[in-house]
C-alpha cells in the first residue's frame, strides 16, 4: 500500500507535464504540422498512464462481465447455458490479475519513451481521455 501515493504522484506529474506541453504547443500556431518530442513524450506517457488507471480501476468488473457473457464467449462448451456463466467467472477471476498487473506497469513506466502499451484493451472505458493503442 505504501507504493500507492508514489503512483498516484507519477500519474499526476505525468498528466500535468502532458497538458502544459499540450498548452505549449497549441500556443504556436504556425507550427502545426511539427510536433516537439518533448510534446510528444509528455502527450505518450499521460495517454499510458492514463490507460494504465482506467485497467486498475475496471479490474475488478472482469469476473462479472465474463460471467454475464459467458453463454456467448463459451458457447463451444457442452450445456454452454448452464456452464457457460460459472466458467465465464472463474475466467474473469483469472484475467482480474493480468488486468491489475499490466495496468501497474503502463501506470509505473509511463515515463519511458518507446514502450509499447501492454495493457489489454479497456472493457469500459472510466476516463473518456484515454486513447489505447489497440482500439
């Protein structure tokens, strides 16, 4: 519990740096077209963050969702009705910690160029900013 504030603080810097950067650059109005790196970096790294947060916090609804659409997404499976709902939850069980685990890292290397976002693709979306690279 303890790492959490020291989170939280990353994030926030991370957003602040993204929307003064974001305010930088929509003051120059001839350069359009050239985006600064270091505008870019900051614009990268909020938006991982970003998507980061919203996978911790929507963690918690993958047993409950899976269960809910369990009947479709299992339907191979024998008496996929009756089955489909109890497999769907345990499925979801299982997912709940991959969620948590790579929304931790998008949130704790957001600050580092070139990595690849390694969240899975948000089931809801909490923060309406957010942009996922596989969406």
């Amino acid at each position: 519990m303890s790492r959490l504030p020291s989170a939280l603080a990353v994030a926030s810097l991370a957003m602040l740096a993204a929307s003064v950067a974001s305010a930088q650059h929509f003051e120059d109005d001839e350069d359009e077209e050239e985006t600064l790196p270091i505008v870019a970096w900051a614009l990268d790294g909020a938006n991982r963050a970003t998507v980061g947060l919203n996978g911790i916090l929507t963690a918690p609804a993958d047993p409950l969702m899976f269960a809910i659409d369990g009947d479709e997404v299992f339907e191979s499976l024998p008496s996929a009705e009756y089955t489909g709902r109890g497999v769907g939850f345990f499925a979801g069980l299982f997912q709940m910690p991959y969620r948590l685990l790579m929304g931790s890292f998008d949130l704790a290397f957001a600050w580092m160029p070139y990595l690849y976002m390694q969240s899975p693709v948000p089931r809801f979306t909490l923060l309406p900013w957010l942009e996922h690279d596989d969406v």
